[in-house]
C-alpha cells in the first residue's frame, strides 16, 4: 500500500468504517468491491489506490481493531499487578471499544475464519496475544479445586464480552462502566464459586463487592 499522500491514514480509516459497515451487512462473501465503491463515494480505481483487494480491506478491519484493543490493555495493564484490577481494566477497555465499533465487532465475529496467508497469520498473532493475557489474568483469580477449565473460562468470558453487537445501544442502555462492571460481577460470581464443594454453590455474601471494591466507574475513565 502507498501511503506517501497528505490524509492517506484519515481517508484509509473512512474506507475501512465503509467496508466494515458492507460486511457487517451483506457478509465478506457477498460484498463487492463496487459496494465498497458505493459506500464511499470513492471510484473503484480510488479504492484501489489503498488497497490491492477486498480481502487486504478485511485484513486492515481486523488487524487495526485487534491492534488498537491489544495495544491499550497492554497499555493499562502495565498500571497493576493485581489480577482483579486487571480483569475489570481488561473487561471495560474490550467493551468500550467495541461499543464504538458495532459493525467492525460484527464483522470480527463472522468473519474470523475469511483470511488466508500471511493476512490470517499476522491477525491470529494478535488474537493468540490478547487471549493469552486474559487467560493469564484468570490464571492468576482461578481458585483452588475449581473445576472449570482455563480454556472454557476465557473463551466463555469473551462470548459474554462479544456477544454486545446484537443487543447493546450506547446512550439507551447503561453506560460502558456500568456493563463492564455487570459482566465482571456476573463473570466472577460463576468462576469464583467454581471452586466450592457444591455445584452451582453461592459466593459469600460481599464476596462479589470485595473483589471490586475500590475499583468503582470513577477510576476507570480514560
């Protein structure tokens, strides 16, 4: 790609909110480049000028998104050692992202499995990256005797975190501290107890509130 052109990075992000925008609708598959072109108001030969194919404007989509939620969690997470402060910096930066970016998150969701090459193996990079702290993170909460595995854990707690697209509204539902908050305490409550002699047993009463005390939406704020 050329980016030797005043505003190359601003009109690149305008495409690739375009074609996010497409995919989210039509599906990588079914989407063309002339939609894209539609969408943009850019000619196909300006498109062009970006990008060499359909599938390099999914690989940006995906790469950028992964890169930038990637690159602040390893960012804050730097501001603490305790894995419970983790867990809810990394549950708040993951929603508040993607609560600005619906289609994009829609897009990473249908289309994980639409690259190919060296496309699919520099965005897996990045995932592999991302999953990994979080399930380091867990890791370290994970209590003694529990019976639910490390893997099912994390890939749980993201199905919870990406599932947002189909039913979230900014500005309609709670705010992005208060969801973020909602999954941690709904998250731990099940993964804590997972520790108990009794299936399904409760926490302690105040268990849930003294593992986020201190850590309210005021300090989160970025």
């Amino acid at each position: 790609m050329r980016q030797d052109r005043p505003g190359y990075d601003e009109k690149l992000a305008t495409i690739l909110r375009a074609a996010a925008a497409v995919f989210a609708e039509k599906g990588y598959h079914q989407a063309s480049i002339r939609d894209i072109s539609r969408a943009t108001g850019v000619s196909l030969s300006g498109l062009y000028y970006y990008v060499r194919s359909k599938e390099e404007l999914l690989f940006l989509i995906q790469d950028h998104c992964f890169g930038a939620v990637l690159e602040n969690l390893e960012r804050i997470l730097g501001e603490t050692e305790d894995p419970r402060v983790r867990l809810r910096l990394l549950v708040e930066n993951h929603v508040r992202f993607f609560a600005s970016n619906m289609q994009e998150m829609k897009v990473l969701s249908h289309e994980a499995d639409s690259l190919s090459g060296e496309f699919r193996r520099r965005v897996n990079a990045k995932k592999k990256r991302y999953t990994d702290l979080c399930m380091g993170i867990l890791q370290e909460l994970r209590p003694a005797g529990s019976r639910i595995d490390l893997r099912v854990a994390t890939f749980g707690l993201f199905g919870m975190l990406n599932w947002i697209y189909n039913w979230y509204h900014p500005g309609r539902d709670v705010p992005v501290e208060e969801l973020a908050d909602g999954f941690c305490r709904l998250f731990l409550q099940g993964y804590l107890a997972a520790g108990s002699d009794s299936t399904g047993a409760a926490l302690p009463a105040g268990a849930v509130e003294a593992m986020t005390a201190g850590h309210g939406p005021s300090i989160w704020r970025r």
